[in-house]
C-alpha cells in the first residue's frame, strides 16, 4: 500500500487529504472588497465584521480570491460524487497512461446499514454481524479477483484503456483539486452535512479543517450564516407576522434596542448621561427611570451593531 503522506490527514482506510498550497486567506477577501481603496483595513476586528457582512448578504466575489490546492485520494465512486461539483481544476490520476494499483476500499463494519426507507440516497438500519461479515468478504474477494484479471490482462499486452474497466469502483484513485473559498464552502455545505454518505463526509470534514485555518473569519461567518444561520421564504413571514402580536415584536424591538446600546458602549464608553440619548437614538422607548433601573440589573447581550440594526429593520416588516 502507498505510505500516505506525512502532512495529509488520513480518510477512510487508504484515503488521504493533504493541502499543497493556498493563496490568500481573509486579508485577502478584504482587499477584494476595498479594492477601490487599494488596501485593506487598519484592525482585524474591521475585517472581521466586512467579511460578516459579505458573508450575511451573499457578495460572492471576495470569496473567489482565496484558492486552495489539495491532493487527495479516494475511492473511485467517492471521486464521482466529488465530481458532480463542477467548479474546480482536476488533474487525477489516469489508467489510460498508469498501471493501477491494488488499493482497494472496505468498509468497516460500522459502516455497513441496510438501505434507509425514508431516504433513496442513504442508509439506516443495524445489520447483523453475519451479514456484516459477508458484505466485507465480498468486497474483498472482488477487489482481489478484478485486480488478478487485470494484472492478467495488462501482462498480456492489453491496451490499459480497455483492461482498466474490469475494476471495480471501490479502486482508489487520486487527483490535484485547486478551487476557489466561495465555491469549496458550497462543497463542505454540501459533503459535510449529516445527511451526505460518510464516505465522501470525511474528506469534505478534512478539507474543512484547512479552511478553519487559512480563513476563521470568513469559516466562521460561513458557519454563523450558511449553516447554522435561517432564511424565511415569504410565506414563512407571512405565519410568523400572523402568529406574532405586535406586543411580542415590540418586545423584541426594545431588547434589540437594549442590545445597540450596550454593543456601543462597550465598543466606545460613553458617560452615564449619553446613554439614555444613545438608546433612544436606537429605537428605545422606556423612559429616564425605566432605562436607568434596567441598565443597572441587567447584563444585556453584545453583538454586532450593524446586524443587530439588519434583525431590528426585519422584525419591523414583521409587524402588521
């Protein structure tokens, strides 16, 4: 078996994610974003928030100038699935010119479910050990035989073109795969999932892994708005303007206006009497007394001031 590289993070049995190069990273997301001012901005937590708000109102492009180069190797029929994205430049490796090697992918037997019935694409179920047993046997008595029959056939002159289609598609493969931030985080999106087959999920969590690195500000803007993050259609809003009273989202207005105000001050302390000014500046409604009596007994929640201003502007078209 091929030894895997020092550097790569190992996947599946034979399998490996190794990053070979990368350029940018978010200093570089920035200065795609400012490019008319020709550089990028002095603090990092300026950074941060510009590539949230990218992130938050989907400006693609910025993200386009970050690249990443992995070497990766796979089974054949997780290198189709990986395929299906078609946004990167590939370069694998080719039985038309090479000699295959006797890599073969079996599955442990944790892996091995019955078909899901709920789900066409998946698996779900405990199978029993005897079973187990003989799904693995079976993987390995044809990855054993095909490859026989194609040492045979390659030995005796056939053209590796046509010899290599006796293999199986548990065969390992390789390839370089260079792809742009924007696009590798709609491939994690996609291949990290719970519901993605684990077999491609665990080289999708190793490529995740370098993006955390190369780029935390923009992962954990991806994290915070692709993943984890909501979007409501417009029958969505429309249940939730019913369900809601106008009382409820003025309640909510008012903690938003709470949250301004304190995310604020704490970015820039103001005097005690530029508070009260500062809040009804943001939309608070309580008066003098009620504003002091809450500000001293209550730990208010800090955020960022232009989102917290983006979720007060929605939950306004909220009211009826």
């Amino acid at each position: 078996m091929q030894e895997i590289p020092k550097d790569a993070i190992k996947c599946l049995d034979k399998g490996f994610v190794r990053l070979v190069d990368s350029m940018g990273g978010d200093d570089a997301i920035v200065q795609s974003a400012r490019v008319s001012y020709g550089k990028g901005t002095s603090k990092v937590s300026q950074d941060r928030g510009l590539i949230r708000y990218l992130m938050r109102h989907r400006h693609s492009t910025p993200f386009e100038m970050v690249e990443f180069k992995f070497h990766c190797k796979m089974p054949i029929f997780v290198a189709r699935q990986w395929v299906r994205h078609r946004t990167a430049n590939i370069n694998e490796y080719s039985l038309r010119y090479s000699e295959a090697r006797d890599e073969f992918y079996i599955p442990k037997s944790d892996q091995i479910e019955f078909q899901s019935a709920m789900n066409k694409q998946g698996r779900y179920g405990q199978v029993p050990d005897d079973l187990k047993n003989k799904v693995i046997d079976y993987f390995n008595e044809i990855s054993d035989r095909s490859f026989e029959i194609y040492s045979e056939l390659n030995e005796a002159g056939v053209a590796r073109e046509l010899a290599r289609a006796i293999l199986p598609v548990n065969l390992y493969t390789e390839w370089y795969w260079k792809n742009d931030l924007h696009n590798l985080l709609h491939f994690i999106g996609l291949r990290s999932d719970s519901h993605a087959q684990y077999e491609i999920r665990v080289f999708s969590d190793a490529m995740a892994s370098h993006v955390k690195k190369v780029a935390p500000h923009a992962w954990e803007a991806y994290q915070d708005y692709a993943v984890k993050g909501l979007i409501f259609s417009k029958i969505e809003q429309n249940i939730l303007s019913k369900r809601l009273s106008n009382s409820s989202i003025d309640d909510l207005l008012e903690d938003i206006a709470y949250s301004i105000t304190a995310s604020l001050h704490n970015n820039k302390p103001r005097n005690e009497n530029e508070l009260f000014k500062l809040y009804s500046d943001n939309g608070g409604l309580d008066n003098l007394n009620d504003f002091q009596i809450k500000w001293n007994i209550a730990n208010f929640e800090l955020g960022n001031v232009r989102e917290l201003r983006e979720f007060k502007s929605k939950l306004l078209r909220l009211k009826k």
